[in-house]
C-alpha cells in the first residue's frame, strides 16, 4: 500500500470547484472589461499609436483634453442604426490634427 491517499469530497465538493472556477472566470472577464473602458489620453501617444489602437480594437474612448473625450472607431460596423461615421481629428504627442473617425447621429433621420 502506498503513502498517499485521496480524498473525494463527494458531489458538494464538486460544486465548490466548479463554483470557485466559475468565480475566477467571472473576475477575470470583469477586470479585462474595466481594462477596455479605460480612456486613454490621446495627448501621451504617436498619432500612429492612436490610430493603430482604433483599427486593433474596433473602437476606443480617448480622452482628447482634460474635460473632453469621445468613442472613435475603425469603420462603419462600430456604429449604431441611425449613425454615420465621420472624419474627425484628435491632437497627440506628434500630430495636433491626427485623423480619426467617429459615429455620430445622421440627422437626415430626424426631419420632420
């Protein structure tokens, strides 16, 4: 007989592992989730960085002076119904009028 022995925890035991695995999965979603909704300053980056950033991630929030921020997108599929995508600039660290797009509402649909 051999010195090692095994426990079995039984059907409880298995719930508590699948509920504590079930936890950890959840906190790890929640924080890269957080992470993504951070704003980034588009002042601190290249204006390479802040568009390669956008065409990464689809659409990002960049906050563009010390009150002021927006969500800029890659392409149209970021927008929502009704909205239309425009050019637009941010200032960075090299470029003061850094080309970038963003959704916003087609006011065509909105005439009376």
């Amino acid at each position: 007989m051999s010195g090692l022995h095994t426990f079995s925890f039984g059907r409880a035991g298995k719930l508590l592992s699948l509920a504590m695995a079930g936890a950890f999965v959840s906190l790890a979603a929640i924080q890269t989730a957080d992470a993504q909704t951070r704003r980034v300053d588009s002042r601190s980056l290249t204006c390479s960085q802040v568009q390669s950033m956008i065409n990464q991630r689809g659409a990002v929030l960049l906050s563009t002076g010390k009150y002021t921020f927006d969500r800029y997108v890659s392409n149209r599929n970021q927008c929502q119904h009704g909205e239309v995508l425009y050019r637009d600039t941010v200032p960075t660290k090299d470029n003061g009028r850094c080309r970038v797009q963003r959704c916003a509402d087609d006011f065509r649909f909105y005439r009376d």
